[in-house]
C-alpha cells in the first residue's frame, strides 16, 4: 500500500493542482506536495486527517455526510459545477476553490482522488464581469429612456413650434418683406434640423437596445428596399455587383446599416454623376460587405473620427448631424464585426464591414471585390 501511495505522490507532485487521496472513512491517506501553496499544510501534517479540515467549520457536518453518500455511488465528478466551494487555510483563511473526484481501488481498498484547484482570480474576474455586466444593463436601459424622451418629450414642443409658424405664415399679409420671408424660411430650416437630429439621436440610443430577433436575410432584397428609402439623384446609379449573400441579423438593424452608409454616399457626393457599387463576399460563417462612391473621399485624418457621435468631419451640410456613421459602427460591433473606410478605385470613399453569421457555409462573392486598396483590403481579410 505504502508503494501504491509513494509512486502516486511522484506523479501527482508533477501536476499542477492540489491532489488528495481519501478512503472510505474520509480520511487523508496521501497528498502532494502542491497542497502547501494552497492550504499551508505539509502533506505529513494532513495524513490522517478529516478531508473535512480544509472546509470552513460551517460546511464540514454536510461535506462529511454527501462524501460518505459518494463513496455508495462512486464517479468521475465535478463538484464544483454551478457551486461555490470555499477551502479553509491553515491561517483560517479562506479560499475559492474547485474539486473533482475520481474514485479509484489500491489492494482492495476504494479511495478517492480529489483534485482541487484554487480558482479565486476565477471568481474575482466573474465577479468583476457580472458586475460589468449589471452597469451596462443599467446603462442600457437609460439611454432606451434617454431615447423615448427625445422621441416624445422633446418632439412634441417641435412640432407644436413648427405648426405655430405654419399658422403664422397663414396670417401674415400676403405682400411681406423681404427680411420676414427670409426669417420665416431660417426658422424653418432650423425647425427641420433639429427634428432630424432629435430622430437620429433617438435611432443612435436604441441601436444596441432594440428587438433583436433574428431572421435570415437576403441582403440582394435589401438594397431593393434601400432604392425606395434612399433619395437616389436622377443623375446617379446605385449598382450592386453580382449577387450579394444572404446573412443572420436582425432586419431592422441590417436596414439601418445600409441606409446609412448608402444615404450618406449620395449626401455627400459632388459629382454631376453620383454613383454608389455595393459589393460583397462570403468566406466561411462570415461576410466582407463593401459600400463604395466617386465622391470627394475622407482624408485619412478623419477616417476614425467620422464614427464619433456628433463628428461631422469635414462636411458643411446643414442637414449633417453626425450621428448616421455612428449608428452604423454601433449595429457592426454589435454584432461582432469591424468597419472600416479607405479609398475607392470610384475615386471616393469605401466603407467596408464584416458581418458574422451567415445563412450558408459556402463562399460566395461578387464578380470582382477590390473596392479598396491592398492596405484596406488585408484590413478586411484580416477581420475575417
């Protein structure tokens, strides 16, 4: 028996957790040496002993009860799973910790290796992520409030303002000066800004927090969706190369995401002939989507900022409130992807994005993706 216990101590001495051999009488018959950083015990001190010692006095009558019920049933066992298991130090300290069970016979006898492994900086980082968890629940929930104010406290004054100068319009004298019309029409455009901003600010406040049922998506009928939301110049072409592939999400949020950056290809264009290409492939579970124009692009100086909330970058439009580019990096994070803008060979602007979660596992991708350059594309691989 002695041998049995001298070669187990010199494999177990090689393992990184604590290991204690126990017969039927729940006693301590053998230990490594790893037993002394967890507990402060030499293994000579605990043979002998009550497994029972190194719990907390308040748990020692029910451990020695369900270990005597274990040895009627012996198995392979996590005790741990789902369960808070404390261990008592030498200098009554206690300690978070693990234990499993693998019953074993040594010369007729059954015994029982328990393995136990401190898991404290386990339960302190659970601990800190529930934690995380609750503040971002709650800081969630504020800003869907945040957003139902805007939507209806802060757009009613609006709109009462705005059918107050609709009347005032009606009673002016029909002859009215040149200043009065030019008034009138500043107030109304700022009227119609701030309504546009209190909306997108609403739409920003509920991107994370709004249903999120998912569905498969062809994202072909998307972009046909898209033509009849988006204001699309008489002069100007939306193309999409080939056949786009079909994704997991939710549509609202898809919508969103393609709205945005589509809209937002056409506001800012200054060509006599805006055109807009949208691209995509697939590899594997995940789509690269690309939303490219022949505008006047971003500096590279502005290409982080523009996704800030309220950042306008360089453009001067009065119905620019910053917030679109924002919504969007929200829904692709969201979601587990990654945007990002560079060049376009159309001469402008390429927003390219991933979308975790298809609905197939094949590859597909449009005709000929190279919306970005070799940097931008590696970027995008690279996300992949």
């Amino acid at each position: 028996m002695k041998s049995t216990f001298v070669s187990l101590k010199q494999v177990a001495d090689f393992l990184p957790d604590t290991v204690i051999v126990v017969d039927e009488q729940i006693q301590i018959v053998g230990a490594n040496d790893r037993i002394t950083s967890l507990f402060g015990y030499y293994p000579q001190e605990l043979i002998g002993q009550k497994l029972s010692m190194l719990l907390p006095h308040r748990y020692r009558g029910k451990h020695d009860m369900h270990f005597s019920n274990y040895f009627s049933h012996p198995e392979v066992r996590n005790m741990g799973v789902g369960k808070q298991f404390l261990g008592l130090r030498k200098d009554n300290t206690e300690v978070d910790i693990d234990i499993a069970l693998a019953p074993f016979e040594a010369n007729g006898r059954k015994l029982v290796i328990a393995t136990i492994r401190d898991v404290t900086e386990k339960k302190e980082l659970e601990h800190s992520l529930r934690k995380k968890n609750e503040q971002l629940k709650t800081v969630n929930t504020e800003l869907e409030r945040f957003g139902y104010m805007i939507a209806h406290d802060l757009k009613s004054p609006l709109l009462n303002i705005h059918a107050l100068v609709q009347l005032m319009t009606r009673e002016l004298p029909t002859e009215k000066s040149d200043k009065l019309v030019e008034y009138i029409s500043a107030l109304k455009t700022s009227l119609e800004s701030m309504t546009r901003m209190i909306s997108e600010v609403s739409a920003y406040s509920k991107a994370d927090t709004s249903e999120s049922a998912e569905e498969d998506i062809d994202l072909n009928l998307i972009i046909a969706e898209v033509r009849k939301l988006v204001h699309i110049p008489s002069n100007g072409r939306l193309d999409v190369d080939g056949q786009l592939p079909s994704v997991r999400g939710n549509r609202t949020k898809v919508l969103q995401v393609f709205v945005n950056l589509i809209s937002n290809a056409f506001k800012h264009n200054d060509k006599e002939a805006p055109g807009v290409l949208v691209q995509g492939l697939q590899k594997g579970n995940t789509c690269l989507l690309s939303i490219s124009d022949n505008g006047p692009g971003i500096p590279v100086q502005l290409r982080k900022r523009i996704f800030r909330l309220f950042d306008k970058g360089n453009s001067t439009r009065k119905d620019s409130q910053g917030i679109g580019l924002s919504i969007v990096k929200k829904i692709v994070e969201e979601r587990g992807g990654e945007i990002i803008v560079n060049e376009s060979p159309l001469g402008g602007a390429a927003f390219t994005f991933t979308w975790p979660g298809t609905t197939t596992s094949r590859e597909t991708k449009s005709s000929d993706f190279d919306t970005t350059p070799q940097a931008a594309s590696y970027q995008a691989e690279s996300a992949l």
